[in-house]
C-alpha cells in the first residue's frame, strides 16, 4: 500500500537561496508527524509546495501514490489535503458562519448560485472545532488568537481533507488554548486524520505526534520517534542550540 | 447575507414607488427637469452596480470601467446607425461583445492585482478612446461621434420609465445573485484571494464569472444609455471624470451591496444638480470630492453602512 504522503527529493531554491534541499519523508496514513527546526528551516516552504503554492525546483510530491505537481492548490485540496497558516487568514469582513461557509462551498457555480448554504453543518463545524454558539455571528476581529486558529481549523475541516498540515498551530495561544487545540487534534486523529504539524512550541507537540523530522537550512537533518530526535546531536546543536 | 422577507418588501416598494414617481410629475410636484436628473442617476447606477459587481467585490480595481460601457454603447449605435440592424437584435449583440471585453479585461487579472491593474484598465480606457477615433472613423464617427441614432423613448416620462425600470431590475437581479454562496465567495476574493484558493475553490473562474457579469451590466447600460441619448460622444465617454463619478458613487454608497451604489449614484447626481447654480464650473467636483472623503472617512461603508447602522440603533431603541 502506498503512503498517503510522499516527498521525494524536493528542492526550493529562491535565487542563491536553496530553501528546500532534497528533502525526502513519508506519511502513512492515520500517523501524526512533527516537523520541527529554527526559524529559516524550511518547514513552511515545505508545506508551501505540498499544496502547490509555491512551485518546487526539483523533487517529487506524492499523494496516494498519484503526482501531484502538475494539480493546482484547489485541485490538491479536493484529493484530501488541507491547511492552516503561521498567520491566521480569516475573511476580515465576515461572521464565523460565513468565513466556514466558503470552506464548505462545492467548486462549481450552478450549484454557488442554486443550493443555499447548510447552515447545520457550518454551525456544527464551528462548535466541534470548541468556538462558542455566541462565536458564531462574531467577525475575526472580536475573536482571540486561539479562536481564530479554531476558525481556520473549522474552514480546513470544512474542505473534508483526509491530511491536514498545520503551521504553528499553537503560536500566540495561552496555555488553556494550547490544551483546547491538542485535544481537538487528538480527537480528530482517533477518527482516522493524517496530521503533519509544525510547532515550535514541543512540550505541546509531544503527545501529539508520532515521530518528528527535524530540519535546519532546508536539509532533513533526523528523523524518528520524538525523544529519539531530540538526543539527536545534529538536532541540539542547530535547533536547542546545545 | 440570507434573502429576508423584509429585503424582498423594500425591492418591492422601491419598485412600486418608483413607478408611481411620473404621477406626480402631472400634479407639479416634481417637474420635468428632476425626472431628467433622476434618469442620469439611473443609469449612473446601473454604471456604478456594474463597477460595484467587478471591482467592489473582487477587489480588482477598474479605472478603465468606461472600456466597457464604451464598447456596449458603441456596438449598437454602430449596428443600429450603420447597418440599419433593429433595436432588438442590437442590444442583446452588444451586450454579447462587451461581456467579451470583460473577458478581455479579466486577461490582466490572471498575473496582476492592486494599483498595477487599476493602472492596466485606465490604459485599456484609453486605447479604445484612441482606437474609435482614428480606426474606422466612417463607422464610429471619429472624434466628433456619433448622431441621430435611434431613440427607444420620446420624452422624460418615457425615459424615466425606461431607465428605472432597467436600474430596478438589473439591481434585484445583481443583488438576488449577490445574496447566493457566489456573492460570498466573490466578497471572499476582496478579503482574502489566497484563503479562498485555500478552500479549494478556482479563484481564476469566480473573478472570470465577476467580471462577465459586471461586463453584462455595464454592455446593458451602455447599450440603454447611448439608444436614450440619441447620440455617443467619446470625449465624454471617455472622461476620466466619468471613471471617478462611477467609482465615488459607488464607494460612498457602499462597495460590494449593489444596493449602496444606487443610493450613490442617485446622492451623486443630485448633489452635483444641486450645485450647478452655485458652481457651474469643474469646482463642483471639489465640492462632492470632499463630500465623498468626509462620508468614506466617517464610515468607510458609505451611506449603505450609515443607514444599516441607524436602523439597527433603531430596532434596539425599540426592542431594548
């Protein structure tokens, strides 16, 4: 059986800049990766390219054994992959309802025009990511951080992904936020999610993931269960600092 | 953004009452000249609703909306003027090519956004204003224009009932679609263009269906325009003055409501009427200029916001 994810090889240059330099790593299906390095590693470049934002230089992207370089981001989403961003990108001007509701909508127009939103599923979206019911009417602007990472989950849920990529999902939360979003990660990994995670926050990430990649200067420099990858010498030196 | 009964009962009675309105033109409420007036801001509304649908939504700014209206306006003068084509077929044709034109226009979009592309379509305003003076100029009358084409209506009252009933319908059309998931999704482009390629939807077609039907718009009230005034001058067309009034129109009515730029457009005309004894000169437009700077720093929803924002105080001072 083929890996639901597979990157073989890939390289991003920037210029002079290589950003990606052949990185190589698999994802079984059901598993939850960490991928982790300091700032500048690559780790967002790398999901950049997984969803076809960003064109790779070289290398292979796999998804259920089929390429998809050639597939646009709409087109990678719709075969099952989603993701959160650093930042969270909201639609500013619209409620909670809304902003799901445009996660939920079917590419196609006809049916934009004629089949009216399923108001049950974007309100049950929203509450199973933790909003509240009085969430539901607010604007992104009267939402906290950890709200707003709740609403992205929401939207990227809402594209049904069977792998779901998320980037510092816990930066700029506090502690009881940091707790709400694990739980929903573990929940949502006991009905069967492929997660790949980028955190810089690791005593979160911990229990969450299966095993961890740890990369530095766009280079995969370990690979393996957590504890295992951070006694890595190559690890400490570039990422601890030790 | 759902469609409400009370929604549908004010299209309704703006419906009617504006049907009603050449009524009082007989009792001397209103005279003659205000029904001209209240017709130039019909379809200033009609312009502003297109520019509303293409740039108020999606974000892509159109400094070039004339190119449109232009293309519209002189697609059935030319057939109906030069080739003796009827009315009826020269319409819905010019409406055909300038929806062709918005997809012309929607070209630039594919690879620029922001101030560039507000940049291209000024350029591509000015191509067509140079094109129909020196190319063909025994088709489309050079710079001086064109004269006697056919008329649909005789008098303001005619008139009146032709260009509201156009604005009036156009609008509950545009706003009805607006109402849908495609309105949503054409509003979630102007916020966020790479959270909606995010959702797994086709960014390219929504901006391309935006801008078919702002060209739809604009070809229609083109087309309307020129076949009530009788006659096309590209001077005016072409005017960037005429670019700014349908942009401000629909900004200080409210972008992306369609129904704030009628509010707009008809605020708009008056105001400038309504200045024409005082300043008869181009300084009107410095009065409505600050007008519309003050409104849009006051709220940048424009009177659409304003009035939204009033009535709600209202129902809560009524339903505390």
């Amino acid at each position: 059986m083929s890996a639901c994810l597979e990157l073989t090889d890939l390289v991003k240059k920037f210029g002079g800049l290589v950003a990606t330099s052949g990185v190589s790593f698999k994802v079984e299906q059901g598993e939850s990766i960490g991928l982790i390095g300091p700032n500048g590693a690559g780790k967002t470049t790398i999901f950049s390219q997984i969803m076809g934002e960003l064109r790779q230089t070289s290398g292979k992207i796999l998804l259920y054994g089929r390429d998809i370089r050639r597939l646009s981001t709409p087109a990678r989403i719709k075969r099952g992959i989603g993701r959160t961003y650093q930042v969270p990108r909201p639609f500013r001007e619209m409620n909670v309802l809304e902003n799901i509701r445009v996660g939920l909508m079917p590419d196609n127009i006809w049916k934009m025009v004629f089949e009216g939103p399923d108001r049950d599923r974007e309100e049950e979206l929203a509450l199973s990511v933790g909003l509240s019911p009085g969430d539901l009417l607010r604007t992104p602007a009267e939402l906290s951080m950890g709200d707003l990472r709740k609403l992205e989950m929401a939207r990227t849920m809402a594209t049904e992904p069977s792998i779901m990529l998320l980037d510092e999902v816990f930066a700029g939360l506090t502690k009881g936020e940091i707790s709400q979003i694990g739980d929903l990660i573990g929940e949502l990994r006991d009905d069967g999610m492929t997660f790949l995670i980028v955190s810089h926050d690791l005593p979160a990430l911990e229990p969450l993931v299966d095993r961890c990649i740890a990369l530095d200067q766009g280079r995969k420099i370990a690979e393996g269960p957590f504890d295992e990858v951070m006694r890595d010498e190559a690890v400490r030196a570039s990422y601890l600092g030790g | 953004m759902a469609v409400r009964g009370r929604h549908l009962a004010l299209w309704g009675l703006f419906m009617a009452g504006g049907l009603l309105l050449p009524l009082l033109v007989d009792t001397g409420i209103i005279g003659r000249g205000t029904l001209r007036t209240i017709i130039m801001a019909n379809f200033l509304a009609i312009f502003a609703m297109s520019w509303d649908v293409l740039s108020g939504r999606t974000g892509y700014i159109s400094f070039g909306h004339p190119f449109l209206i232009g293309i519209g306006a002189y697609t059935t003068a030319i057939l109906t003027r030069r080739f003796d084509v009827a009315v009826e077929y020269s319409i819905p044709i010019a409406v055909l090519v300038t929806m062709i034109g918005g997809a012309v226009l929607f070209i630039p979009a594919l690879r620029i956004r922001g101030s560039y592309f507000a940049l291209v379509t000024l350029a591509f305003m000015e191509l067509v204003y140079q094109l129909v003076q020196v190319i063909r100029p025994d088709l489309t009358g050079g710079t001086r224009g064109m004269s006697g084409i056919v008329t649909l209506t005789k008098g303001a009252v005619q008139g009146y009932y032709l260009s509201f009933t156009l604005m009036a319908l156009l609008g509950f059309f545009l706003w009805l679609l607006m109402k849908t998931r495609l309105g949503t999704a054409l509003s979630a482009i102007g916020m966020n263009e790479d959270s909606v390629a995010g959702s797994g939807l086709n960014t390219t077609r929504l901006k391309l269906v935006a801008f078919m039907l702002g060209a739809f718009a604009a070809g229609l009230g083109g087309a309307f325009y020129v076949h009530y005034l009788g006659s096309i001058a590209p001077r005016a067309l072409f005017d960037i003055n005429f670019v700014f009034t349908i942009i401000v129109a629909a900004l200080i009515g409210g972008a992306a409501t369609i129904t704030g730029p009628i509010f707009g457009a008809f605020f708009l005309t008056f105001l400038l009427e309504y200045l024409r004894p005082v300043l008869p000169g181009a300084e009107r437009y410095l009065i409505y200029g600050g007008i519309a700077l003050l409104v849009y720093m006051y709220q940048p929803g424009g009177l659409h916001k304003i009035l939204e924002v009033g009535l709600e105080r209202l129902r809560k001072r009524a339903n505390p």
